[in-house]
C-alpha cells in the first residue's frame, strides 16, 4: 500500500519515537542543520491545541525549513555540480559525446517508468513507487548508496533526489514535488535525443572562443561565464527574457566597449507601448515615482509635466528616459556592447530575483548578479579602475563612462544539456522551445516574485 506521506497523529507520534524520528535526525545533523527545522517532540500528556498547532505549520514556515534543507544540501553536494569548464569548450563536447553513449545504453537497457499521480514522494513514505524511484535514480547515477529496504524512502534516497534535482536546475527539496515528477517523467529516449542535440550545437558553436578572454551568457542555464585562457574565472547568476517571442533574449555575439555607471534608461519604444504608457494612463502618479522623463525626441529637452496630456495619441510617438538613480531598472551599472538588438548586460534593483531557480523575468536583456564583479574583470587593463576605483564610484553615486582598453567578446549561447568537468550531466528546460523536442517549457514560479513585472529591460 502506497503511505501518502501525510501526518496523521499517530503516525506523527510513531515517528518520532522509532527510526522514523531517527533517519531524518541523523541527516540533518550530517547537514549541520540547526535543528530548528526538526518537529518538536510532543511533551508529556499533549493536548489536542499542541497536535494541531505542529500539525498547522504555516506557508511561511514550512517555507523557511525547505529553504534551510536546501541551502544544506548544496553546500554540502554544491561543489560536484559546479560547472567548472567553459560551456563551449572541447572539455564539454567530449563530456556530451561520452554522456551520449551512457544514455543510449539506458534507452536500449528500456529507459524507465514515468510516476503517475500527483503524489508527493518524501522521507519515510514506503511502497512500489519509492522503489521504482530508486530504480531511476539508480539508472541516472544520482543513486550513490544501496539500501537494503528499498521500499522504503531513506536518507540515502532523500540525498540521490537532491543530485538529480541539482543536476536538472530544480529546487533541492529531496522530496518528489511536482516538478521533480515532470522532469522524471521525461523519457530517457527524449533525454539522449537532447544530449545530441546540444551535441551538434556546441560542435557548431566552437567557432566563438577563438579570443583569450570573452564572456559568455548561456541563456536557459541563467548563468554567465568569463573566460580566460580556456578556463572559467567568474560565474554569475543572471535573469534573461521572458518565453514569449517578443522578450526572448537574443542569441548574438558582439563587443563590450564601455562600462556606465549610474546610466539613463533610454526606454525602448516597445516598452513603452506595451508596458510603461498603460501603467501611467492607469495611475499617472508612476511617472513621478519612478524618476521617467518624457522626451519630444531623442537628444530633446523633457516636456514639462504640466504640458502631458497621457491621453492623447501623440503620447506613442514620444521618448521615455528614466533618470540614474539605483532605482533606475539598469540599476547602478550598465555592460554596453553596441548592437542592432539593443542588448546588454546589466546590474539591477530587483536583487531578490537572484534567489529564483527559473530566472525569466526580463524583457531581453540580462541582468548580473555579480556585475560589479564582471567589471572589474573587465576593466582590469584600464589603468585606474581597479575593483576599489569601482567601488568608489558606485558608493558616490557618480555617473562615470568607461571604455575598454580593448573590446571584449561576449556571446549569448542556448545550451541546454552539458557535461561538467568531472563528467556529472546536466539538463534545463527548453525555455524558449529551441530544441525541437518535447522537454516542457520551464514554468514560472508558483507564487509572483515581488518586482518580477515592473517596468525593466
């Protein structure tokens, strides 16, 4: 019979007596969690009040101890799936074709067994579908201990759903939520057919690291890398466009040029259309709460507010800036790289983004978690900004100009299968729909990330 994971309060109380209280202790403290995140042991003699106040954990705490379990799991698993080499290197192309011939044996051997139901799957559940789950994990080498129950769901199983998540862009629960189920859904026939896919794309895409330093964004990974001399010398988080065909973030190549501290916003015209003019004609207020100015042309003096007339049909034809300010949505620095798609990277005001496992939140271009980083690295030839001189700047609020000794490549790639150097595979969603497969689009978050709408590149 299938345990469905839920608390009743005997089961509740035979947990935490026996091995059931037991198993997650011990991986817990194996973590070096607070056990803070533990249930309390009910006092002698509990009333009803006790149970249904353990019993009723709000949203927000049961929040927080996932988020203490996660954050324990990738510090302590973090390192192995640390994508250490380029993603467009040699090292990732023998790392793929070698992957490749691991999951054609896994087709051939059959694949294995998609999960039906809805049903979460965590610590201490038992029965048939604990063990075809070890069975996948097993096949996919998330599995690294044997059990000799393997019915029953273990530490052992709760660490090898935490690797498979990690290798896949998930959230670490070490718990089969929703999103895990759809992810091990995916067949094995469907996974080699990715494998090779990105197989012939970097082979293709090999021809953009002939320079000796270069950045690269690769776009479903919402990761930044820059290279130098063929190795990885920082990474970064980053937010890309949207799916929608309109705020897809472009797969191009071009230059870096200059670095902008403290930058206007000069609002694309689409922006404005779709976003920035309906807010305002709806609460004209947001013009002055978020520092625009309105623009006769470019290169014009602003219209003063009094003239605006936010209902005429004049209004489209006109320019929106967003004065410098870290509330500005290009935050305190702008990457600039000259070209047609008006795309750059960026710093941000919405910090908490960063936090996000699928991180689609822009209207193209890309904002950097570590971008003040990013510029010193890539500043280090001009003489006088070093990491303090930006530092500097950025604390005083100066708008500052720099160009580069020497323009720096930066290529925006779509690589959504890699190999890591140690050989551990890694997958992502298709966000954008580019692999011609059927991997299910990358899905936003279940609750709406405050700022994930406001007006921004």
């Amino acid at each position: 019979m299938m345990k469905s994971g839920k608390l009743n309060r005997a089961g509740y109380a035979a947990e935490r007596g026996g091995n059931g209280f037991r198993l997650p202790f011990l991986f817990a403290t194996s973590l070096g969690l607070s056990l803070m995140v533990m249930p309390g042991i009910a006092p002698a003699g509990s009333d009803e009040a006790w149970w249904e106040q353990k019993r009723e954990l709000s949203l927000q705490e049961r929040r927080a101890q996932r988020k203490q379990f996660s954050e324990a799991f990738k510090a302590k698993l973090g390192p192995e799936y640390q994508t250490s080499i380029p993603y467009v290197s040699q090292q990732a192309i023998d790392g793929v074709a070698q992957a490749i011939e691991r999951y054609r044996k896994i087709v051939a051997s059959g694949g294995w067994r998609p999960f039906a139901g809805k049903t979460t799957i965590r610590l201490n559940d038992r029965g048939e579908h604990v063990a075809e789950l070890r069975r996948h994990l097993e096949l996919t080498g998330d599995m690294r201990t044997r059990s000799r129950r393997p019915r029953n769901f273990d530490a052992g199983l709760q660490e090898g759903v935490a690797r498979f998540q990690m290798r896949h862009g998930l959230i670490v629960t070490g718990f089969v939520d929703s999103r895990t189920r759809r992810t091990l859904n995916v067949p094995a026939q469907e996974r080699l057919r990715q494998l090779e896919t990105n197989l012939v794309r970097l082979k293709d895409l090999m021809k953009i690291n002939k320079a000796k330093r270069y950045v690269l964004v690769n776009v479903p990974a919402f990761r930044l890398q820059a290279v130098e001399g063929g190795t990885v010398a920082l990474q970064s988080k980053v937010v890309v466009g949207k799916p929608a065909k309109a705020t897809q973030t472009h797969l191009i190549s071009a230059k870096i040029r200059e670095l902008n501290f403290y930058p206007y916003w000069r609002v694309p015209d689409s922006i404005a259309r779709r976003d920035i003019i309906p807010a305002i004609r709806r609460d004209p207020s947001y013009f002055d709460k978020l520092n625009f100015r309105l623009l006769p042309t470019w290169g014009a003096k602003p219209i003063p507010p009094e003239q605006i007339d936010w209902n005429s049909p004049d209004i489209f034809k006109r320019k929106f800036r967003q004065e410098p300010g870290r509330g500005n949505a290009l935050g305190v620095l702008r990457i600039n790289m000259p070209n047609k798609e008006i795309l750059y990277l960026h710093d941000t005001p919405l910090k908490e983004l960063f936090d996000q496992n699928t991180r689609a939140y822009s209207a193209g271009c890309v904002r950097v978690k570590r971008v003040l980083e990013l510029a010193a690295w890539l500043a280090r030839d001009v003489k006088g900004w070093s990491r303090t001189r930006i530092d500097v700047t950025v604390a005083l609020g100066e708008s500052k100009n720099v160009k580069m000794k020497r323009p720096i490549p930066v290529h925006f790639v779509y690589v959504t299968a890699w190999a890591n150097g140690n050989g551990v595979v890694q997958f992502r969603n298709d966000l954008y729909g580019l692999d011609g497969g059927n991997v299910q689009l990358a899905e936003a978050d279940k609750y709406v990330v405050p700022g994930s709408n406001a007006f921004a590149p």
